[in-house]
C-alpha cells in the first residue's frame, strides 16, 4: 500500500524580518515550497494547491483597489475552501488586517515579532483540521 504524500506547505517570504521557518514546516511532515512574491505564489498555485499557506500581511495606503498584498491571493483561494492560510501582520496593521478577515478566512493570524511556538502550534492545528490531502 502507498503513503500518503505528506501535506503541502507553500510560504509566500516578501519582507521577511522573522527567522527562516523552512526547517519547523519540515520537521512538522510538510512538502515545503518557498516563493518570494505573491506572483511567484500565484504561479505556484497553478501547479499545485497547497494544503497550507503561511503569508505576510503587508498593509499598503498606495493600493487603488485593495489594502495589502493578500486580496488577490484569498480572492483565489476562495475555490479552494479547505487551503489553511496563517497570516503574520505587523501589530499596527491589526484594524486593516480584520477588513481582511472580514471578506476571507484566515486559519490563523500571528503578530511580529513572530514567534517559532506560536507558528508551530498553528501548523499542528491546521494538521489536524480536516480534510489535509483530502482526494481530488
């Protein structure tokens, strides 16, 4: 009888400042892919679909359209309802970030600096939440 494949992580680094979680999603049993850009994720989307995305909140006034760099990523998401998404936000971004949350789920949202437990313990969550390599 085969394995199952492990569940699939993708990370979305864009300005980083928390310390490189690569070996955590590991140790966890993830797949881990690591992109630098929401268009390098969008790309990795049409390839395959993560069962777990961890991303960056990045609050931007600039936009006409949209407030951070996630709108179009969970606006994508939102055909694949069971993709987990955790979020870190800077704390002064938390009434921004709720706009957010109030359009698109967020499985967890994690403030900077962010904390190694923290991201663990939400990443546990996630694996136990269903379905993680649910069947196509």
């Amino acid at each position: 009888m085969a394995e199952p494949a492990p569940p699939r992580l993708l990370a979305i680094v864009e300005l980083g400042g928390y310390p490189n979680l690569t070996g955590l999603y590991r140790r966890l049993g993830f797949a881990c892919e690591v992109v630098a850009s929401q268009r390098k994720a969008q790309a990795a989307l049409k390839g395959q679909v993560p069962d777990v995305i961890v991303a960056e909140y990045n609050f931007q006034s600039d936009f006409r359209d949209r407030s951070s760099n996630l709108e179009t990523l969970m606006a994508r998401l939102q055909r694949h309802p069971d993709v987990k998404v955790i979020c870190f936000y800077q704390p002064e971004h938390r009434e921004k970030l709720a706009g957010l949350e109030a359009r698109f789920p967020l499985f967890a949202t994690i403030p900077f600096p962010v904390d190694q437990a923290q991201v663990e313990a939400a990443l546990v969550r996630a694996l136990g939440a269903q379905p993680l390599n649910s069947p196509a």
